[in-house]
C-alpha cells in the first residue's frame, strides 16, 4: 500500500495459543534494523478485550463477541494505519499485526461468520486481502507440548488439545490468501523464532523486488 508517499506494508503473525507471537515482535524489531523500515506493532484485540471484562463469556455468546471484537480490530487497523502514514523522516513502514481479522473465523462456524460479515456489510476476500503476508506460528501443543503454558497470558484459556485443533483451524483459514508462511516446533523455540524472522526479511526483500519492477 501507498500511503502519503509511503510504502505501508502490512503483515499478520497469527497461530495457536501459546506459539511465541510476542517473543517473535521483539526479535523482530532487532532483526531488520537497518533496512530502512519503521516499525509498527499493532497489538491483539482479543486480548485487550478479553482482559477488560469483555469475553464471549461475559457477553451473551461468541458471535456477540466476535462481531465486537472484528468492529474493534477493523477500527484499530484503520487508525493505525493513518497514524503509520504521518510518521516523520521515513518512506518504508512494516505494520505487524498480532493476528488479523479473518482470525475470528477459527473460533465460530462459517455460517455465523458469513453473518457477521453481511452484518457489517465486509467480504471475506476485502478481508484477506487487506494484509500483505501471513505468518503462522504453531502452537508449543503441537510438536512442543512441554513448554506449553496458560501463564503468559491472562486472557488464554485453551488446553493443549484445544489450543492444537485451535492451530489447525487458523491454518484453515487463512488459506485463501495468496502469502502465507507457516513455522512450526521441528527446532528449538529460539530457532523457531528465528525461523520466522527470516521469513518475514525474505518477504520484504521480495516485496522491494516487486515494487522496484513496478
């Protein structure tokens, strides 16, 4: 995206409940220092809403809540990427996001998230095609059951069973877009995170490419 003279380049971290997403921001910041990017993390809505009290519990059920939770993240994307735009003495911005819209749809059935889409009158392409590239971490459940945990997050719930059949479902459905990454726990976790951020350097690196060519 070509935003006030700048290059907005947006990507997704998304994956499984305990799979290292914040670990992987931190990392990230260090690792493509010196490429000219400025950084932006844009961080999850489920957890802000979740630990003010604001849960599909609380609510009256999880497609109340994730209609809120979409209006929300789609609302925060909008302003965070004006924001992103008027950042001062940059031409490139990487906005990180710790998981994106289309994250909902992993945790209602098709049916109901089509519902909330018509509702708020979005498509599900307008959606997936809103990021630049997906990057899945798997969740610890799968691969790396001993280190996972409840305790780094207050607003995660899910036992290993869950959270891995969570992961499977996340994969399913971010498919439809045409950019996606996926590290799993075949190394250790710092080579995991590694592992991802090479990733995401080779993306920018090819996505330079592309908009030299252009």
């Amino acid at each position: 995206m070509n935003l006030c003279g700048k290059d907005i380049v947006k990507i997704v971290i998304t994956g499984g409940p305990c799979a290292g997403k914040t670990t992987a921001m931190n990392s990230l910041k260090e690792r493509i220092k010196g490429m000219g990017y400025s950084l932006v993390f844009v961080p999850e809505t489920a957890t802000e809403l979740i630990c003010s009290g604001l849960a599909p519990w609380t609510l009256s059920g999880s497609v109340s809540y994730q209609k809120f939770q979409m209006m929300l993240q789609l609302e925060k994307e909008r302003i965070y990427t004006q924001a992103a735009a008027d950042i001062k003495d940059t031409d490139k911005v990487l906005m990180v996001f710790d998981r994106g819209a289309v994250d909902n749809k992993a945790y209602i059935t098709d049916d109901e998230y089509a519902g909330i889409l018509r509702e708020l009158s979005l498509s599900e392409e307008q959606l997936v095609n809103g990021y630049d590239g997906i990057f899945h971490l798997v969740t610890a459940a799968k691969g790396a059951v001993e280190q996972y945990t409840l305790s780094n997050n207050n607003a995660r719930t899910e036992s290993p069973e869950e959270a891995a059949k969570l992961d499977d479902r996340l994969m399913e459905v971010w498919k439809k877009h045409p950019y996606v990454r996926v590290v799993d726990n075949s190394c250790g976790f710092e080579e995991k995170i590694k592992k991802l951020t090479d990733e995401i350097i080779l993306f920018l690196k090819e996505h330079e490419k592309t908009a030299d060519r252009q």
